[in-house]
C-alpha cells in the first residue's frame, strides 16, 4: 500500500506531533554507497541521495526502513557536481543541505536558496527534502515554497522521521507529478476541442430563404473532427450551394484532408467554380494534400437556383441525396451519372445533372456512415432502401428539420446495437 500523501505543510513532522522531539541514537552510514546494484524496479528499496558538505562529519544520516521494512539505501555527495554524477533514475529521493554554497555565488550577495533552486533544476521529477539549522523554520518554509517537498532540522535526524520524511517526499511527488499530467491532458483536450469546433463549418447562408439544419458525429472515440465534411454557401446572384463529403478512413489526417477539401470547396465555390470544374480541381487539391495515393474522398455537391424550384447535382462516389415533397413518397434522386470518387482516376470527369425539386421540398445530404450500420441479426447492413424507409415513416409521424434528422441518425445507431462506427455527418435544406 502507499504511504498517504499529505498536504504540503509549512511545519516539519517533529513539530506537528507525528514524531518523538528527542531523536533516537543515530547510526553513522559510510560516506558514500557505490551506485553498483541500487536499481530497484517497480515496487524495489526506496534510494536517497544526501547531498552536504560535511567535513567535520558532524552529519550523521540514521538507517532508515521504507514502510515494508526494507532497508532504504542512502549515497551520498559533497558538491552539486558529485551529486549530478549520482542523480541516477534509481534515485526517488533528495536531501539537500541548504548550507551547501551555491556554485560560483558570493559569499556576501548569494541568494539563500540558490543551491536549492539549482537542485530542483536539475531534478524536476525527484522528491526534495530540505535540511536547514535548528530553529530555521523559515528558512525551511521559504524552501517548500520554492519546490521542496518538506524540510527537516540538522539536528533532528532520528530514522523514525526521516524515514517517514523520505517516504512521504516521495509520494507527494509522485501526487504533483501525476495532478500535473493530468492537468496538462485536460489542457490539451480541451485545447484540441476549441481547435476542433474552430475548424467545423459555419453556413454562410444570409438572405435565403431556405432552412438549414446539420448533425456530425465522427466516428473516432473523444474526436469532435473525423474524416467526413460538409458545407453550405450562399453566392451572390442567390445560388445557394451546398456539399458533403468523405475522406476513406476517419482519423486525424483524414480529419485534417476533409478541412482542406471543405476549405477549398468554399473558396472555388465564391470565385464562380461549379459541377465538373470545381470537382476537378478539388481532385488536384486532394492529390497534393493526402499523405498516401490510395486516399480517396467521395463528394456530393448540389447548387440550388435563386428560385429554389431547381437544382444542379454532381456525384463523386456518393450516395445520391433524399428528396421529400408533400404528396409524394420520400425518394432518392438520380444518380445514374454518378462519377468517380476524387483521387481514384487521373483527368476523370464529373457530370453535372440538372434536377426539378418544385415549389416545395426537403433534401436531405448524408454520408456512407448513416447506411452502413448493421440492422438486427448482424449479416445486412440498412443500405439506402433502409434509410429511406426510415426517413418516410418519420415524415409521416410529423417531424421536419433537425428533429427529422436525429430521429433518422438514433434509429440507425440503435438497429445496429450501439454507436456507428464510422463517421456520420447530415445535412438537411428545407424550401416551404
């Protein structure tokens, strides 16, 4: 079992009752123990390193035992560069004579705590005991609040306390330490969640009389971001232009290729680019940007007339968008013309079908993710007949925009018995 960390206190054991005041007859060590054999694994002999300049050997270190009893092996170092020799990662613990000089400082203008600093400086990750005069408490004080652990008077070496002392050093370190790691996880989580929502799109729809509505849920675990992407801007002359898309695979690169292509198709899309020119050269974007030539995107992009009773479409390997008007059944549009997905063919093209959509109607954009989930009994997977069968019985039941979508998104998750794997991402534009 550990030893329980305490709080960091400002007075030593002694003083606080957890140790005789008259300290124990102390057995004098050798001066220094060989580093040969004083590694010790995971669950070894405690070693600490004694770091005073002591020529009149007046400084005597008792034996000390860990809390399984064993023996808790000492070295020790008259100087700053001895002990650096000695500073081995078998070393747990530090006691530092906080009268040892500090290296090149005056006698006359040296700060108190130089040597101390340059300890901690040079071992960020050790336990640091402190050792100071009797009676100098606010030395000993002034010195945990630099970075030691604890600190102890000279002449109250008993083991019993040291030991404890040591001990308790350690484990409070081992607490600082892991706290800060884990305060600097959280940071960069948190961090890389602000980045992630950063690079999610804003639509840029003002003016148009259309609704938007959009669901994304990458499929990598604790990832806002994965490898599908989406967009919709309005130009202009009141063209309203909408994608989606789907780098192959949903990690972090992936993630970082489908900003790129959703960036790009943004800024093709307002200088003008439309259907097979846009394609083509968000298909030379791809090939420059991927790390690997078998990466491929599909892509889905749709511009729809200032009028909203038509509409240009292109298909690149996707799955054909659902179209929904009142009166009429739920259905997917043409996709005959369906061209490649960018990055799989040099010089392909992308024809640009011309599609009636009406006065008024729903169309819903979506990724492979949403219809490759498995459906109960695990051997089929719901495909696009299924989700168009899930779509219409919810039309019927009353629901519309972001309803309708997650309706449609929990049903699919909840056929295949637990979360999508992979990334899913819908969009939805409603005229009417």
């Amino acid at each position: 079992m550990p030893v329980p960390v305490p709080r960091q206190r400002a007075i030593p054991a002694v003083e606080a009752g957890q140790a005789p005041a008259v300290p124990s007859p102390p057995v004098v060590l050798p001066a220094q123990q060989t580093a040969s054999g004083a590694h010790s694994g995971k669950g070894g002999p405690l070693t600490l390193l004694v770091i005073e300049d002591d020529p009149t050997a007046s400084l005597s270190v008792p034996e000390l035992t860990d809390s399984a009893g064993k023996p808790i092996r000492i070295r020790t170092a008259r100087n700053l560069t001895e002990a650096e020799r000695l500073l081995t990662d078998d070393v747990h613990c530090i006691l530092l004579d906080l009268a040892l000089p500090a290296p090149g400082a005056a006698a006359a203008d040296a700060d108190e705590l130089a040597t101390l600093r340059h300890v901690l400086r040079l071992a960020p990750r050790h336990a640091v005991l402190a050792l100071t005069a009797s009676g100098d408490a606010e030395r000993g004080a002034e010195a945990v609040r630099v970075g030691a652990q604890d600190y102890l008077f000279r002449d109250e070496l008993d083991g019993r306390l040291l030991g404890r002392a040591v001990r308790y050093a350690v484990e409070r370190k081992r607490a600082d330490i892991a706290q800060r790691g884990l305060a600097e996880s959280r940071l960069r989580a948190e961090e890389n969640a602000r980045l992630e929502r950063g690079l999610l799109p804003t639509p840029l729809l003002g003016g148009s009389p259309l609704r938007f509505a959009a669901r994304y849920r990458p499929g990598r675990s604790r990832a806002l971001l994965g490898g599908d992407f989406y967009d919709a801007v309005r130009t202009p002359d009141g063209t309203v232009h909408a994608m989606i898309g789907d780098v192959c695979g949903h990690g972090p690169d992936e993630a970082a290729l489908g900003v790129e292509l959703r960036i790009a198709w943004r800024a093709l899309t307002f200088a003008g680019l439309c259907g097979d020119e846009l394609l083509s050269t968000l298909q030379q974007v791809l090939e420059h940007e991927r790390e690997d030539d078998e990466i491929f995107a599909t892509l889905c992009t749709v511009d729809i007339a200032p009028d909203g009773r038509s509409a240009g479409l292109c298909l690149a390997g996707h799955p054909s968008p659902l179209i929904s008007r009142p009166g009429r059944l739920a259905r997917l549009l043409p996709y005959e013309d369906n061209g490649p997905a960018l990055g799989l063919l040099p010089r392909a093209r992308w024809p640009r079908r011309q599609v009636d959509l009406g006065p008024t109607w729903s169309l819903m954009l979506y990724t492979d993710g949403l219809i490759e989930g498995r459906v109960p009994g695990g051997k089929y997977r719901l495909g696009q007949d299924g989700m168009v069968e899930i779509v219409r019985r919810r039309l019927a039941e009353g629901l519309r925009g972001e309803e309708l979508i997650d309706a449609a998104v929990n049903e699919a998750r909840d056929l295949n018995g637990g979360d999508l794997t992979d990334d899913v991402a819908v969009v939805l534009l409603d005229r009417g």
